[in-house]
C-alpha cells in the first residue's frame, strides 16, 4: 500500500513498534526517568535547592511512523547477517504521558510540583532493523532522529504555588528536556530496542493463545532475492499455520509490503509454525474468477527453537 506522495505505508513498521511498546513501555519509562533526574541534578541552577522527577510514564501508544521514504538491506561487516535501514515520518503524540517534577526554591523553601503532559513529538526517524543471524526472527530496533523534533507540550502547577510563571524555571526545564532529547536519540545518539520479546522478564502481555513468543519478519523467499521481488509485478502473499495439538490449527494470511517484508507478532506456546510464501498472478478480468497462487517457498519454524536458524524449503 502505498501514499498519495509515492511514500511506502509504514504500518507493518508500526505493528513491530507496538508490539515492542506494549512489552517494554515500563522499563523504558524508568530508564528514561534516571537518566533525566541525572541531568536535572547535574546541570540543577543556584537558585533552586531541590528538583527531581516524581513520575514519568510514556502513555499507552507508541510513536507512528506515518510513510516510509526511502529504504535498503545492507550485509553486515565480516557477517552473514542482514539489517534494513529505514527512512521514515513519525510522530509521537502521548496524551496519557506525564512527567511531574518536584522541584523547591531557595529563596521561599517551598516544595512545587510541575506536571508536563500533552507531550507531542514529529520528524523524521531512521529505523535499523536486525536480526538474528539465519533467522526469521527480529532481534531488535535501532531508532535515531535524522535532525532535532519538533516538540510540545503543556506545563501546569499541581499546588498553590505557580511554579509556570517563574520564568527561569521554566525556561530551564525546556533546555534540559532538550538536552535530554538530544543526547538520547537525535544523530549521531540512538535508542536501542529489544524485539526478543519472549527473553524479556518485563514483558507480561499474555491472551489466549499463551505469551508473546517473537516478532516473525520474512523475506520472500529470501534476502538475496528481495531486488526481483521488488521489481516484479507479481503480488506476494503468505500463510500463517500455528499447528497445535491442543486445538485446532489457526491459519491468516498476509499480502507482503513492497519492501519484500512482513511482519507479524506470534503469540503462541510449544506450537509449530508454518509460513508459505504464494506468488499470486495477476487479477482475473472475470468477477468470479479469483488471483491464482502459486507456492514459492516455506518455513517449518517450531516455536520452541524460533531463535534458531530457519532455511527456506524451495
């Protein structure tokens, strides 16, 4: 699916982003949490006694990447393994995230508490894709910020005292917010994120089919054939088969982005799955006639050893 503007949609790109989110949100709150307390104390202005961050949650949804502009798969150095490099538009709007600081004056000895919310972000990201060597399997995420975001957000006094109309103050947690911005993910800096969702002790999103166990990217058939699949006029699809004892098979199917990639999130336990790649012709001119489709290649992944490699049976 592609934009009006010739741009790649992005929301494969965004079902990793959220599947990633949803996992690892908490962890990545306190992380951010220290290291901007770090800064708070570190570059803390004379006049103030005190100041720490009380809470910081990032909200529930995650940051959208709106279209992809440009993208290409790269070999490691000295390595079998592959990595896709992505340009793409986001923005992060977290209405339910807040920051509260608690800061205190030396002049009034008075304990303020400031509320940060409304957070709004936008630019433009580069996105690394990895991962594990012959695997299926994505390991993890680089994100970096080709240039520094646009950001806003709405600052409001949680007492009596208006900790907002001191100017100084204000002013100053703007740069240090920035400071922070910068030295945590605009180029040359980088956020690096975890995709092995089922090694992860922090991640508890569970549902009926039992824990998440990986995020599956396929290339079709495979990564040394992905410039004829891009050239090709030929649509691509696969099937998804989780084979259980337990219940009956599951089976969806999925039409490959123009990248020659998908991407899905498993949730499943001590299953089998099965990915086939079909080709599909053109579509017929008759209505009743339906695409005819071809198997091209699949994988026998038991989910078990999903991180181990995977070989494409052609």
């Amino acid at each position: 699916m592609n934009s009006e503007d010739g741009r790649e949609s992005a929301e494969w790109l965004n079902q990793v982003m959220n599947a990633a989110w949803d996992c690892q949100r908490k962890v990545w709150s306190e992380r951010l949490r220290a290291k901007l307390d770090g800064l708070l104390e570190m570059n803390k202005p004379k006049y103030l006694e005190d100041i720490y961050v009380d809470q910081l949650g990032l909200g529930e949804n995650s940051p959208k990447f709106h279209s992809i502009a440009a993208h290409r798969i790269k070999r490691q150095a000295n390595t079998n393994n592959f990595e896709m490099v992505i340009d793409a538009k986001f923005s992060y709007e977290a209405s339910t995230a807040n920051v509260v600081f608690v800061t205190k004056l030396r002049a009034i000895g008075v304990s303020m508490s400031l509320s940060l919310g409304s957070i709004r972000l936008m630019g433009e990201a580069r996105i690394t894709l990895l991962w594990h060597p012959g695997s299926a399997t994505l390991k993890g995420m680089e994100l970096s910020l080709r240039s520094y975001p646009t950001l806003d957000y709405v600052m409001r006094p949680l007492n009596t005292f208006d900790a907002t109309e001191i100017p100084l103050l204000s002013g100053w947690l703007t740069d240090t917010l920035s400071t922070l911005i910068k030295n945590s993910v605009v180029n040359p800096n980088k956020i690096c994120i975890d995709l092995s969702s089922h090694t992860n002790p922090n991640c508890d999103d569970t549902d009926q089919f039992g824990e998440v166990i990986g995020h599956i990217m396929i290339a079709c058939p495979s990564l040394d054939n992905l410039e004829f699949f891009k050239k090709s006029s030929i649509r691509y699809s696969i099937d998804v088969t989780l084979q259980s004892p337990s219940r009956v098979q599951d089976s969806t199917s999925t039409v490959i982005s123009t990248t020659g990639l998908t991407t899905m999130v498993v949730r499943a336990r001590n299953e089998t799955l099965t990915i086939t790649v079909y080709a599909e012709g053109p579509k017929s001119s008759e209505p009743n006639l339906k695409r005819k489709r071809e198997p091209v290649g699949e994988i026998r992944v038991p989910l078990i050893e999903l991180m181990t490699s995977t070989d494409i049976v052609e």
